[in-house]
C-alpha cells in the first residue's frame, strides 16, 4: 500500500488501444489512471 507522497512504482498497463503504456513516460508530468472493475462483466 502506498502513502500520500510516496513515489509510484514503475509499471505497464495497455491503453484504450491495447497498446503498452509505462508511467515512466510520463515521467515530469501529471499521470492520471482510472478504471472500471466491473466494465467487461456481464450484468
């Protein structure tokens, strides 16, 4: 678990494109990522 001020780990999620996304690459700017846990269930 993360505390506020703690740097993130690096890691890699696909983006809305499926393509590879690094938060690294976004290194010096603002990153915001968010999702929808129940997005691709049924109901």
């Amino acid at each position: 678990m993360l505390t506020e001020g703690t740097t993130a780990p690096d890691f890699t999620v696909p983006d809305h494109d499926g393509a590879p996304t690094t938060l690294s690459d976004f290194r010096g700017r603002w990153a915001l990522l968010w999702w929808y846990p129940k997005a691709d269930t049924p109901g």
